[in-house]
C-alpha cells in the first residue's frame, strides 16, 4: 500500500490538487481530502466499468476486438459528410489536441461541453471582456464574494473552502467562526419555528419572516452573498442570501447597475427583491476592497442568457470605477476550461467550430452542438468523454442516436448504450496522465494513479490510432 | 394539474451517483426526483413520495415527488440533469447554441404510472438501448 500525493482531482473545474489517494494492489483503496464528489469518482470508477470494445449487430452491443472496433470508426468518420466531434471536457488537453486534427481530416464539426454550460458566457466575454483573476488572489485578498446563479456547495463542494469565504487567506480570514454561531442560531429559530407552529395559528409565520434579517459583519471581515431562485445550501453559509424570481437576473443585475452610480429606482421592487434590499448590496459592492461574482448556469441557462451575463460583466466592470471588482463563471467539468483553450489556440475558437470548409468557422447558435444535431445535419458522430444523451434535448438525441454513433468512454453511459461502436478508455487523472486547465486559466498536471484495465488505452492513442486510420482509408480512396 | 416553473440543476447524489454508474439504481433515484414546494404539493395532492407526470410540448416523464424546504415560494419545482428531464427539454437554443435548462414551464400533475428504468427510457423514447 503506498500514498499518491498532490494528486489534482478530476472532477470538477475547482481541480483540487492537494487529493491524496492510497492505492493497493493497483485499485484505488481510499482517498484523502477530495469532497463528496471527487471521493466518489475515485472510490467508484471502477464499479461499473466496460473494459471490452462492443459493436452493434443486429441491434445488439456485442464484443469485437479493438482493432475491428477502431477500424469501423475511421470508416464511419472518413466517409460521413458532416459528422459531429463532441464532450471533450472530461479528457486531457493532450487528446482534444488530437480530436481537433481529426476533426480537421475529417472535415467535420467539434464542439465541446461548453455549448451546453457556459457557451453564453463565452459570447458575452467576445462582446464585452472579462476582469479575471486567478483563485490565489481571491483567496488572499477578496473580502466581498457573492455567488449569482450557482450553488458551489453541490457542485463545487470545496470552492468557498479553498479559494473563498472559508479559506484562510494572507490577508482576509476565514469566515468560519461566524458561520458556526449562524449555524446554532438558525438551529435554535427552526426549534421555536417547530413549536410556534404546533402551539398557535401565526406563530410560525412571525418566525418565517425573522430569517429575512441580515446581520451586518464588521466593516473589516470578510463577507459572502448568494443570489439565486431557490434558497440552496450555499445559501445556508452565506452572510445575506437574495432570493430572485426565475428569469429576474437580468432586472436585477441593471437595476444594481442603476443603484450603484446613485440612481433612484421608481419602483418597490425587482423581480421579487425590495429595492431596500438591492441598496444594501449595491452599498456593500460599492464599499468593498477587493470584491467578486463567481456565476453559474443560473445566468446562462435561463431567459436572457448571454445578455445576463453581459449585464454581469457590465455591473463588474462599472463597479470598477469605485473598486476593484471581479467576475468568473463558475466551470463544471474538470477540463473544460482545457478545452476551450486548447480549441482556441489550434483554430482560433473556443467551440463549436466547423471545419467543413476546410477552414475553422465558428457560429454558436448555426455550429454549436444542439444546433447541429436539431437541424438534423450531423450524419455520424463520435461522442468521447461525454454523456449527450443524458444532457441534450430530445430533439437533438434523437437525430444524434438515429446516425451511426461512435462512443469513447471509460464508462457505460447512456451513450454508449445507444451506440454503434463503443470503445473503452482509461479514465484521464486517475489511469491516465495529462494537462487540465481549472476554471481560473491554470493549467496543472493530471497523475496516472493506477494503470488502466489491460488493453485500455488512453483517449489519446485511441484517437491517434482512428486518425492514423481514417489518412489510411482517405489515401487509398484518393489514389484509386 | 398545475403549471410550474422547472429548474433543472446539479445534487451532490447526482454528482456523486453519475460517477458510479448511470446505469445504477442510485443514480435513477437521485435524478427522478422532483423538488416541489409543500403548497404546491398540498394543492396539487400528491403526498410525499408518490409519483407525478411532468409535462412540454415535448413529452412526458414520471418522476417521484419531494417535499423541499429549499423551495420556499410554491411555483418553482426543481428536477435534477439526467435523461429523464432532458426527455421533455425544448432544443431551441434561439441562436445561441444553448437549450433553456432553467426556469421554463411544465405541466405537473399526480399520476400512477411508473418511473421507467433508464433502459426502458431509452428504448421508449429513442427505440434503442
């Protein structure tokens, strides 16, 4: 049994590196420091693995040999018209770079998981900018920290540990103690809650309404807000939580914009928020040293989408003529930063770019993802590190599934059981090697903890050999 | 039958269940849920539990319903990413190349049919599994 320390977690785009994973007898027997999630990927990879190449015959996945598997994939790329490259996110930067010159050979769309989670914030950076940062800074130096449309605690669980409110930084301190004696007030009010309710009509209603008081932390401590549709339990830790009707961000995020250059709103509220309480952020933006939005979907999934997050980077870039302010979307998948680098510096785009040109277009909303697949287009696909059919529409599943389907993944998804060709790939950052961006732009190194299942390869090779194969089947083709 | 706002988003079960298996028992329980307010429910009446139909013009799906003391204003309900919900998504991403995968709204109703199994989701919805 030995310790593999600094490990970076594979997981999400917080890319922890401080995991430490004990392995035996080259399994994965515990894991130290990771959250729920990056335990349960390291615990449970291997739970329910497909280790063997499967082709569809007769409407049935069946064994095949690798080689068979692999040369049915290169036939199925090297004659499509228009196939569809798409996930990325969950694999090395070191593979999309060969996904991307396959998609070049292939004359084929790639896209990656960013059209389906922050492909608004993309459009909106293009159009207005970004003041970033990376984590470090805000963990030293941040003391206003609000998340909009996010909810860390469920899928980033160690991002307010180790990047904000509850980090130690060099200069702001955690918020921790703070948090505890909240924690054993709103214990005691949910008790009397309790009470209230069973003894008398209207009680409860008295003590509902005592939770909406904000206690105002020292001017010198650091503080945490959340503003989102429902009250999550990010919401729970923060210091003031504003609960926004679903598709009020964008009302929001101007009238802030309106509040914070000392304008008068002539209305009672926004989008379900008293105006009293959209002046006491805007105060508390205004007032802060060093302050932050981290984002989530919550702005680019619902009505308005880019134009929320333009609002957002707006109101950022604003508050910037009083303080510093900064602003970051908040990424899901571990590399999916990655892959929007990586596709930039090979083709000048972040995603959803078109090579059928034999040059990279890119116009999300004509070459992204769903678009592609809704209109019917994509006359084959292949699909790697990816689950689309767990997370497309079902427009778009449906024309994806009804052309031949080609899968790489370590696991037996939903996409790979409605596959034509499954190929099985080590898991990136647990049997593999490699360099992922985390969600702040720095790259960090992926350790290979274990070794793959025998005769796994990795994405990479499994691309480099279907590349290797599709310049075969192209040359022959053009020499006869 | 009511109409209600759907919000899609990720648990820390789906999180971690999607990494064991999406193919697993845990993984079905922890995305065929719907998180709704105690109103909604009381007036919807559906208990705790039992099983309810979310409708679109696309489809339809049967989910078990949740009491959440996260959704503390009735009109919202809250159903985690998976097959399931993503069954009855619109894919109009009007020209930005995103879906809308928050806040749009569902008919939802108390219903006696089963939760389908993920491959019985698949074989009825795509004809494959």
């Amino acid at each position: 049994m030995y310790v593999v320390s600094s490990v970076t977690c594979p997981f999400c785009g917080c890319c922890c590196d401080d995991v430490e994973v004990i392995v035996e007898n080259n399994r994965v027997f515990d894991v130290r420091n990771a959250c729920a999630l990056g335990a349960s990927k390291f615990m449970g990879y291997n739970e329910h693995r497909n280790t063997k190449p499967l082709i569809r015959k007769n409407g049935e996945l069946v064994e095949a040999s690798l080689e068979e598997t692999i040369e049915r994939c290169a036939e199925v790329l090297a004659n499509a018209q228009y196939p569809l490259l798409y996930g990325w996110s969950n694999t090395s930067c070191e593979a999309i770079r060969v996904g991307l010159e396959l998609a070049e050979e292939v004359g084929g769309i790639i896209d990656n998981t960013t059209t389906v989670c922050h492909g608004p914030s993309i459009l909106a950076i293009q159009d207005v900018g970004i003041p970033g940062c990376t984590l470090g800074q805000i963990r030293h130096r941040a003391d206003l920290i609000i998340y909009w449309g996010c909810n860390p605690w469920s899928a980033h669980p160690r991002h307010i540990e180790r990047y904000t409110a509850l980090s130690e930084g060099r200069f702001q301190k955690a918020i921790w103690k703070r948090y505890l004696s909240r924690l054993i007030l709103e214990s005691a009010r949910k008790k009397r809650y309790r009470v209230a309710s069973l003894a008398f009509k209207g009680g409860a209603a008295t003590l509902l309404a005592e939770e909406e008081r904000w206690i105002v932390p020292p001017p010198e401590e650091r503080k945490m807000v959340v503003i989102d549709v429902r009250r999550t339990r990010t919401a729970d830790l923060a210091d003031m939580f504003i609960k926004v009707k679903p598709g009020g961000d964008y009302d929001v995020l101007q009238a802030l914009r309106a509040l914070i250059r000392d304008e008068e709103l002539d209305v009672n509220e926004v989008a379900g928020i008293p105006v009293e309480k959209l002046e006491e952020l805007a105060d508390l933006m205004v007032n802060a040293k060093f302050g932050v939005i981290f984002f989530g979907l919550g702005l680019t999934m619902s009505v308005g989408k880019l134009r929320n997050v333009e609002a957002a980077i707006k109101l950022t870039r604003d508050l910037n003529m009083y303080t510093k302010f900064l602003i970051m979307p908040m990424r899901g998948h571990f590399n999916v930063t990655g892959a929007n680098v990586v596709f930039t510096w090979q083709t000048g785009y972040p995603y959803a770019v078109d090579f059928s040109h034999g040059y990279p277009r890119y116009n999300p909303g004509e070459t992204s993802a769903i678009d592609v697949l809704s209109r019917g287009d994509a006359d084959a696909a292949l699909v790697i590190a990816s689950d689309p059919v767990s997370s497309f529409p079902r427009r778009a599943v449906e024309n994806l599934v009804k052309n031949p389907l080609i899968v790489i993944d370590p696991c037996l998804s939903p996409t790979a059981l409605m596959a034509d060709v499954v190929i099985p790939s080590a898991f990136v950052g647990i049997e593999a090697e490699g360099t992922t961006y985390r969600m702040d732009h720095v790259p960090l190194p992926l350790k290979k903890v274990v070794d793959p299942p025998q005769g796994v390869l990795t994405d990479e090779e499994i691309l480099q050999r279907i590349l290797r194969k599709v310049r075969e089947i192209k040359s022959k083709s053009s020499s006869s | 039958m009511m109409e209600l706002t759907l919000i899609t988003g990720r648990t820390v079960e789906q999180g971690c269940t999607k990494e064991y298996a999406k193919i697993s028992d845990e993984y079905m329980m922890s995305v065929t849920i719907c998180e709704m307010n105690a109103e909604d429910m009381k007036r919807l009446g559906v208990k705790d539990g039992g099983n309810v139909k979310i409708s679109t013009d696309v489809g339809s799906i049967v989910v078990k319903a949740v009491t959440s003391r996260r959704i503390r204003t009735p009109g919202i309900i809250f159903i985690p990413f998976g097959p399931w919900v993503n069954a009855i998504l619109p894919a109009d991403t009007e020209g930005t190349g995103m879906p809308p995968l928050k806040g749009f709204k569902v008919r939802v109703e108390p219903t006696d049919e089963p939760i389908l199994t993920i491959k019985d989701l698949l074989l009825k919805i795509y004809g494959k599994k």
